[in-house]
C-alpha cells in the first residue's frame, strides 16, 4: 500500500510542477496548492499506515500509533490554506488592476538607461 501511495505522491508531484511552470497566474496558484497536498501525503506515508491505537497510555495496548506525523501534517494544512487564499487574492487583484492572468504579458515597460 506505501507503494501506491509514494506513486501517487510522484504524479501529483509531477503535474503541480507542470501547474506552476506554466503562464497562468491561476494555473500557478493551483500547482503550489497541488505540491503542498502531494507533500502532505508523502509525509503521512513516510509516518507509516500502521494499525495501532490512539497514543493513551494504558497497560493493556501494545501498539501505538505515532502522533507526530499528524500533528505535523494539520499544521502543514492550515499554513497551505493560509498561502493558497493569499495567492487567490493576491491573483484577482492582478488581474483586475492588469487585465490579463498571463505571467508573460506582466512584465512590465524595460527601463531606459538615463540616456
């Protein structure tokens, strides 16, 4: 099952730096928003998809299941919404002063030399 999941966690690794190496402003935004899911996934498998308690400790239970991947990967959510409303703001209001979401068309007049 780690197999499949690391699999998994290549291809979605692999279309989010397609996403961001792309013109669009929006396609951007949705890669790096892909590449945190990806990495999140790739951190709960390294933590192990073990079958296990929760970690209360009691006599009676022999396995426990590692906590710190989890607590890990809920703050790595929260901070991934935090940038991706960042970069979705940040976006709209690019395309609204600028009209066009195209990286290319962004760049700007080049600046004379003072001469």
């Amino acid at each position: 099952m780690e197999i499949i999941m690391i699999i998994v966690c290549g291809i979605l690794t692999a279309i989010s730096v397609y996403l961001v190496l792309s013109k669009s402003l929006i396609r951007i935004v949705m890669g790096t928003t892909l590449i945190t899911h990806a990495s999140n996934l790739f951190l709960i498998t390294m933590g192990g998809l073990k079958h296990g308690e929760m970690p209360i400790y009691e006599k009676s239970i022999s396995q426990y299941v590692d906590p710190i991947p989890h607590a890990l990967i809920l703050t790595a959510i929260v901070i991934a919404f935090a940038t991706t409303a960042f970069f979705l703001v940040l976006a709209f209001r690019t395309y609204k002063v600028l009209g066009t979401d195209n990286v290319e068309l962004m760049k700007g007049v080049p600046e004379d030399d003072g001469k």
